[in-house]
C-alpha cells in the first residue's frame, strides 16, 4: 500500500462573500448544519459574482444539494459512486479515522520557523465536506489527473462528457491579471502556456496538483506539512520547466512569505510594553448570543474569562493584553485537545468588551486572523 495523505481543499466560490466566511464555525466544532444556517448572518462585501473570494461552507451547502439530487445520503456517497469506484481510487477515503487506520498513512505537522511539530489527526477539514476532506495517495490522485487529461476518460471509459470538463476550467472571475478563477480549478498565464492547478491546505498537510493541457502533463504534490507554500512552488518548478519558462525560485519566495506571516502574527499579539489596566472580570461574566455560534457562557476562571459555546462545546480562554481587549486561545478539553494541539500556542483572535447603545458593558467582540468578526450580546 502507498502512503496516504491528506489531500484536497480545492474549492473556491465568488459569491460575494467574504474570504473563508465563517469557517472559523465550523473550526470551533459547529456541526455542518449549524455551519449552514450561519451562512445566513454573513454580510456580502460585494456584488455576486463580481470578485473572487474562497470560501468553504458554500460547497458543503452545494454537496448537499448534489447529494439530494443524486438520491444519495450524502456527498462523500456521491463521489465514492461518481468517481472514486470508476477510476479505482481504492486507496481514498473521506474521514480522519480512514487515514489513521490505514495501515501506511503519513502523520501532519505544523510549521515553524525552527522546525515542524507533529499534530495529530482531528474532525477538521472532514466537516467540510467537498470543500475538503478526502484522503489520497499518489497514485490514486493520478487516476483523477489521467481523467482530466483525457478530457473525461479514463481507461476507455466516459467518465465526464469532454463538455462538462470543459466548463470547469472556464474562467469565470479574475483573481489578478494572470490569474483567474473558474470552477473549482485556477488558471494562470504563464510566459509558455496556460497552468491550470489548485492547492489545498489542511491543518498538518498540503498538496498541489497542476497541469499543462497543451502539454498533456499533470503534477502532483502532496506533503505532510501545513501548506505555507512549499507544494506550489514544487509544482510550479516542475511546470516551469516543462514549459521552458524562465526560472523562478518559488521555495524561496514562499518561504519568506512564510517567515513574513509568522513574524506578523507573532508581532499582532506580543504583550503590549506598557497595557493599560484591567477592569474587573468578575462582574463581566454572563450569558451571551451570537446569530453564527448560538449562546455562550462567560465565566471567571482565575486570572482569566472563559466563553464556553454551547452548540459546539469549545471554550476559549480569554487572557487580559491590554485593558478592555482580551487574546483568546483554545481551552485544550475533550476533543478540542487535538485542536489545541494543531493550532499551537498561539492565540486566534482578541476579544473586547464593548459599551451598547445604553452604555453598558453588553457586547463582546471576537476578531479573528482571517479578518472576520463576531458580536456576541449578552443575553
């Protein structure tokens, strides 16, 4: 058996949606139908269709539009019928405890700047769904690859009508002036031809998987370390040289970009040299609400807060930097250790007690990496 690792994060939507629009519900352990009814709280921040934007939630809605349509239990059902058992992929699976059963699996890892961390498997990317959560190896992702080669065919068989393939690498949005965004798949102009490819990043693995069409050649890569760039710049080596463009080091360029975002996060949340004091925290704790995560328990719990979320179960400890505002860090608890463990100890977002309408202390704010925030009221 060839090792399997974790795949696929491969879609994207234009939707007029933020970017990542409340994944951060499902990351903090919300089931696939809260994350959708969230959805419905998620300002637009353009018109539809009018820019590009990744999102996730949207394909785990649209997996289970498929699935209804298909008279399937669910998404994974489909593709297991669509596409995993015609092409023989009998080396994928769609589930945490799949990989880790499987008797030549690879571990993930979180990066560092000083080296990698191993982290273990957990629910996130499967409650995604489509958007990401299946299981590969080399050679059974090069089945899927032959299939879009041969433009929906595969070992003599019609998989996919050559028409229907086609839309799916139709440019639809444009991402940047060499770059566009067509369905599920990107595409870039590059000095010798058109690569169309996308990547994929999961908490401990990332992959890349890109082709030249003219060329007839597709590339794989997957690697069992969170996605700071490291298979793009493989893959897009490969298909530099392939098409004779001119050399380029993408493993430098994304390793700095690495070391860039680390330092900036580092930077984001260090201690403040002088914070300003501390109000109070006992008389802040209370019964909260927030449309995207439901109701929530503010509690003290020494020289912190903690706000349980009810629906999901998670806690965040809410550590006091620097007077109203708090930094905020998963409460390593039940199956929310192996979060703890993947994301690392870094916290995720500052919170901040806010003044309302009528001058009291009723609203709590949690502003995250990703650029989106959440009010929470009190209830």
């Amino acid at each position: 058996m060839t090792r399997e690792f974790r795949v696929f994060d491969l879609m994207a939507q234009r939707s007029g949606l933020p970017p990542h629009a409340n994944d951060v519900v499902g990351i903090l352990g919300a089931d696939e139908a809260a994350m959708i009814r969230s959805l419905r709280h998620v300002e637009p921040v353009s018109s539809f269709r009018s820019t590009f934007a990744y999102t996730n939630l949207t394909h785990l809605e649209a997996g289970r539009i498929v699935a209804k349509l298909a008279g399937q239990p669910d998404w994974n059902a489909v593709l297991a019928r669509e596409l995993l058992e015609p092409l023989g992929m009998t080396e994928t699976s769609y589930t945490a405890d799949a990989i880790a059963a499987a008797a030549n699996h690879a571990q993930g890892y979180r990066w560092t700047p000083g080296g990698t961390i191993e982290v273990p498997f957990f629910y996130f990317p499967y409650v995604f769904g489509g958007a990401g959560d299946i299981n590969s190896t080399i050679e059974d992702a090069a089945r899927w690859v032959r299939l879009q080669l041969a433009n929906g065919t595969f070992e003599g068989r019609s998989i996919v009508s050559s028409e229907n393939l086609a839309v799916t690498r139709t440019a639809r949005v444009a991402i940047s002036d060499k770059m566009f965004y067509a369905n599920g798949w990107i595409v870039t102009q590059t000095p010798n031809g058109n690569i169309v490819w996308h990547n994929g990043g999961t908490d401990g693995f990332g992959a890349m998987i890109a082709m030249s069409l003219d060329k007839d050649v597709g590339v794989i890569v997957l690697t069992n370390e969170g996605n700071q760039g490291f298979p793009d710049a493989v893959g897009l080596w490969m298909l530099d040289r392939l098409l004779d463009n001119p050399a380029v080091d993408h493993a430098a360029v994304s390793l700095k970009a690495a070391k860039a975002r680390f330092a900036d996060t580092e930077k984001t949340f260090a201690k403040p040299v002088n914070p300003r004091p501390f109000a109070p925290l006992a008389p802040l704790a209370g019964s909260f609400v927030n449309p995207s995560f439901g109701k929530a328990t503010l509690r003290l719990d020494g020289d912190a807060l903690v706000l349980a979320l009810q629906e999901s179960g998670c806690e965040l400890e809410l550590e006091p930097w620097d007077g109203d505002v708090f930094i905020a860090r998963v409460v390593p608890s039940g199956r929310f250790v192996a979060l703890a463990e993947v994301i690392g100890p870094r916290p995720i977002a500052f919170a901040q007690l806010q003044i309302d309408q009528k001058g009291q202390l009723n609203l709590l704010r949690l502003s995250f990496e990703d650029g989106q925030a959440y009010e929470f009221r009190r209830d």
